[in-house]
C-alpha cells in the first residue's frame, strides 16, 4: 500500500449544499448520508473542533477510537486516513487535509476544567461569551437525537497537535492549524455528525477564546476501486469491503 501523504488538497465542488459558522464554543449536529462531504475550515487559526461519529440507522455503532489507531498503525488522523467503526465499518475518509495533525487520543473539556482554566460565566451575566465547555456541549446535542452520557465515546480533536515523548508525556503544540486551513469528511454510511468548537483540553492559552469555524456541506462521488483513503491501509481496504456489503444488503 503506498503511504500517506503529509497534506492533501481537494478542492470542493463550487457550491456547498449546506453552510454555517460557528462561533462562540458553537455546537452543531446532524445526519449526512453517504455521498456527502463535510467541509471544515479554521476561519482564525488555532481552532480546535470535538467530534464524534454515530452510524444514523443504528447509533449504537459508533467511531472506534483503538480499532481506528490499530487498525492504521497511527497514532494521530490526517489525510487519506479514515474513521473506523466499532463494527468493523468506515463511517467517514478524510479525503482532504491542509492541517496535516488531528489530536485522537486527548477527550474534551469538561465544567472543572474550564473553570479551573478560565474562571466561571455564565449566560446571565456574560451572554455569548460565557464558558461553555466541550462535555456539556456534547450532552446538549446528543439529547437532540435521543442520546445521552452512556452514549458518550472518545472523541476527536480536529486542527489540534498533541505530541508524545519517550515517558508518554502529552505536549499540545500551537499553531498547527494556519487560518484558513481546512479538513474534508466524506461519509461512506448514513452518519449522526456531533461537533462544538470549545478549547483543546491541553491549550495552554490561559485565555478563553474558542475560534471560529466554517462548516459547508458538499454532493460527492463515491470512492473508487482506487480510492487514496481505501488503499491508504490493509485495514482499510476490508472495512471499506464490509461497508459496501452493509449497503448491498439493505439498498
């Protein structure tokens, strides 16, 4: 298989179908089908978006955060690698990367944390800039689809670099992600999307400012035999195999 490349342009079609900006610890959620592509873009430089992934027929499959490491022998996600189910599945590629270094193994923030960082706002007296935290984001947006705590997984850190050393010892590195960089997600299933943009848990920047990020939706082509991201890894080959018999079956 040949190996990945450090960064990945595609250029998206010319209209998405669907555009937002998310400002504020913004927090958005939704299903995109298969055929799909996500379009995120750091507006400001420095953003960091949480995500998680849900397979939208049946939510208790979800994205597999040691099945997805192992499985592509990585540590971090960039461009053409992909998010693995927990069903042996590929709920979505990343076809597109002009970060190069997604954070997969840090977790989100939660009300201790950003207190401790940040001190307390609320919305009573701080309106749209009280501190939201990334936890209490998630559970927002998860109760929209019948979902809650239990249903809570490892999530991922779009934009974010966080490094290892020889002890395991987390370092976040800042400045990974240029303004106007961006990360495409193509869905291979049906997929329940939840995202906010609150702060890296590890940002060392005593400041509480989420960055904003553009959000557009795009139509696209299936993935080919020769699909960079299915041939990126072995593993990914057969998990793509496996996802094109799921819509086999139930098409």
């Amino acid at each position: 298989m040949p190996a990945a490349p450090d960064l990945i342009i595609d250029p998206a079609p010319a209209a998405p179908i669907f555009a937002r900006t998310l400002t504020h610890a913004g927090m958005w959620s939704a299903v995109l089908s298969r055929g799909k592509t996500l379009r995120l873009t750091d507006l400001d430089g420095g953003a960091n978006v949480g995500l998680l992934l849900y397979h939208a027929d049946v939510p208790t499959e979800r994205y597999n955060l040691p099945d997805t490491l192992k499985g592509q022998h990585i540590f971090y996600l960039r461009a053409p690698y992909c998010l693995h189910s927990d069903m042996g599945r590929i709920l979505a590629s990343i076809t597109a990367d002009t970060a190069g270094w997604h954070d997969t193994v840090c977790g989100c923030s939660d009300a201790s944390l950003v207190a401790k960082k940040y001190g307390l706002k609320n919305y009573q007296t701080a309106r749209n800039d009280w501190h939201r935290n990334a936890r209490d984001c998630f559970l927002i947006e998860l109760a929209k689809w019948g979902l809650g705590p239990r249903d809570l997984v490892p999530n991922l850190n779009l934009f974010s670099k966080v490094v290892a050393d020889d002890t395991g010892r987390l370092t976040f590195v800042p400045d990974n992600s240029p303004p106007g960089a961006h990360v495409d997600l193509r869905f291979e299933l049906d997929t329940l999307v939840v995202l906010n943009t609150c702060q890296h848990p590890l940002d060392p920047d005593p400041a509480y400012h989420p960055r904003s990020v553009r959000l557009e939706v795009f139509r696209t082509s299936p993935p080919a035999p020769d699909d960079a991201c299915r041939r990126s890894r072995p593993e990914n080959v057969r998990a793509f195999a496996n996802t094109e018999t799921y819509h086999a079956l139930r098409d």
